[in-house]
C-alpha cells in the first residue's frame, strides 16, 4: 500500500514538474495566467472568448468520450495499416501559384516569390514527446529538412497539434517572419524566436509582406497548452491576398456566422483550406463535423476547397479515411471541386485534377 502511494506521489511530482518547467508547455506555467494586456475587443482581462458563445463542459465531455474509445473500444480503422504515400518536396523548387499540403493543418503556398506556411508540426501533437497522437507513417517522412527559406510562417493557434516546439526549433532560423494571434509570440520568444521575427496580430489586423496581405480573421474555437491556461492566447483564421491568388485558411473552428462574414469582407477566394477531420458529436463548438464544414466552404463562395486537419494523426475515434470519404460525397452534392493531392505533392492552383489515392489503403 505504502508503495503504490509512494509511486503515486512521484509520478503526480513528475508531471507538475514536467507541466510547469518544461519548455514544450510554452511560457505560461505555475498557474501565473496572462502577464499582458491586449489591446482587443475579444479579451476580458483574463481570457479570450468567442464570438458565438458556447458551453465548454460540452467539449470536455468529448475529450471523455474520446478517452473512453481510445482506451476501451479502439478502433483498428483509426491508423493506416501501412505507409501512406507522400511526394518529395522542396520549398525552393515551388512555383508561384503552387501550394502543397504537408498532412494534418500544415500547408505551403507560393505567392508573389513568398514562400508561405501554416502550422508545420513534425512530431507528436502532445505535451509528452514519448506518448499520444504518433504520426501517421509515409513513403517518404515528412521533416523540417524539407524546407529551405521559408518567408511567412503563419501559427492559428497554440494547441499541440498547431504550435510544435521541435519544429519551432528546427524552423525558426530559416523563417523571415512570423505572424501569430495574440499571445503566442510569448512561447516563441521562450524557444528563443528573436523578437524582431515575430508580429501579433488581432482579429481584423493585417500585416502586408512584400506584395501580399496576410488578415487575421475570427474562429471559433480556444486555446491553451495545459488546463490552466486555456483561452489566454488568440485563435485565428487567416486571408491571404496577393495579386494573382486569394486563399482561406481556416484554423480549427466550430461551425458559425463569421464565415459568411469573411466571405462578405475578403472574399472571392481561389482556395478555401477548410478544417475537416478529428471531430466528435461534443466538439461541434470547436470542430465542425463534414456536413458543416462543407457548409462554411459554401458560406464563403469557395471556387476550391482544400481538405485539411486529417492524415498525419488521427485525434479522435472516427476512421482515418473517413473525413475525406465523406467530403468528397459531400462535394458532388455542392458543386464545389475539391483538391485532394498526396501528401507533400506540389500542384499549380488553376490545374490540379485530384485522385482517390486513399482507396487502396483502405482495410
């Protein structure tokens, strides 16, 4: 009995150590809370809320639900039973009018000689390197040696799965300029990102580079790196406008009005990069499932729809495959054509034809 107490206590010491110190869990540790006011709307002093106000013991009790399938009911569909296949890729090989999609929320555009980047994470979406969420593996594993100068690094949000210490390691000395929402520039400066490198924006603030405007528009979602700070940073979609192309980046967001709202003020766009993948019925708030997601894309006019948040990890307890089987149904009812390249394959925006390169790897 004195043994199993005694393990109990270590390991209970371990973690609040590990949270609290640990440099993966970003700058806001030992309960602190915020240490700066923002100059925004959507902030109450203490948090960031959202637009469309909902019920957070909802999403935790998907997070529950989630645990339950994982570790009680695990589905064997939720991993691929063999490598994906994935291109070869080079950022300095890209073209403008070129976009190549890295799995999971990671996308590269080439816009006006701007090599851009989304949210590029290369290892496991969790605070513990050793545990949860590994990788789906590919016929050529994606890593930041990919990358050669990367001009915009574009962060939504500081979640695991979004903002991955070892890659900001691994990146920062190739990226000219970061642009994050409010707060995260504090756990970039904590994996020592110069301070030159970063700018923060607000919901509605744009930042223009060379001859393209990147605008932080809203989403409906939250953040936080552990439970004790969880909506102190900002979560954002982005718009990026160049000359010759539009594109929609749309972070990790529930389902509601401002869609339409960004369609209104930004729109048209060439290439919508929607969020489809790791849902659940209770994280509607902050995740859309399929048929809502497709909605959104028809809310802000999309002439072409990018699929993303699905086929690196797999963080809920649907199928692997199952988001891109149900978007493309989805598709032929909307009319909306729909990019689903390979993994890390480079395509020209006006010229890409998809093929269903998943089916053969479905068990």
């Amino acid at each position: 009995m004195y043994y199993f107490i005694a393990v109990v206590v270590v390991f209970y010491l371990w973690g609040f150590i590990y949270m609290n110190f640990h440099p993966i869990t970003g700058w806001m540790r030992l309960g602190k809370g915020i240490q700066w006011k923002a100059p925004s709307a959507n902030f109450t002093g203490k948090r960031f809320f959202n637009p469309k106000p909902f019920d957070i013991k909802d999403v935790h009790k998907g997070y529950m639900n989630l645990f339950y399938a994982l570790w009680v009911f695990n589905k064997p569909t939720r991993w691929p039973h063999e490598p994906l296949p994935s291109a070869k890729f080079s950022s300095e090989a890209m073209k403008n009018s070129q976009m190549s999609w890295l799995g999971h929320s990671c996308v590269v555009a080439k816009l006006s000689d701007l090599v851009i980047v989304t949210d590029p994470v290369f290892s496991r979406p969790s605070p513990f390197p050793f545990a949860f969420a590994k990788p789906f593996q590919y016929t050529h594993t994606p890593s930041a040696d990919d990358f050669d100068a990367i001009d915009v690094l574009l962060i939504s949000h500081d979640h695991y799965d979004h903002l991955d210490y070892k890659s900001m390691l691994a990146l920062h000395s190739k990226v000219k300029k970061f642009l994050v929402p409010l707060g995260v520039k504090q756990h970039l400066l904590k994996w020592w990102v110069p301070d030159s490198k970063i700018t923060e924006l607000d919901w509605e603030q744009s930042n223009k580079v060379w001859e393209v405007v990147f605008t932080l528009t809203p989403a409906q979602h939250f953040s936080g790196r552990h439970f004790f700070d969880q909506a102190k940073t900002l979560w954002w979609s982005w718009v990026i406008a160049a000359p010759e192309k539009k594109i929609f980046f749309s972070g990790d967001s529930g389902y509601f009005p401002g869609f339409k709202h960004i369609w209104k003020k930004y729109g048209p766009f060439d290439v919508v990069c929607m969020e489809n993948g790791a849902y659940n019925e209770n994280w509607k708030p902050i995740h859309m499932m399929p048929f809502q997601s497709m909605q959104a894309c028809l809310d802000l006019w999309a002439k072409k729809v990018l699929p993303i948040h699905w086929c690196k990890f797999n963080l809920s307890n649907h199928a692997w495959y199952d988001p891109i089987e149900q978007y493309v149904e989805l598709a032929k009812k909307s009319g909306i054509p729909i990019l689903h390249p390979v993994v890390w394959e480079s395509f020209d925006i006006d010229s890409f034809v998809s093929e269903t390169w998943w089916k053969p790897y479905i068990v």
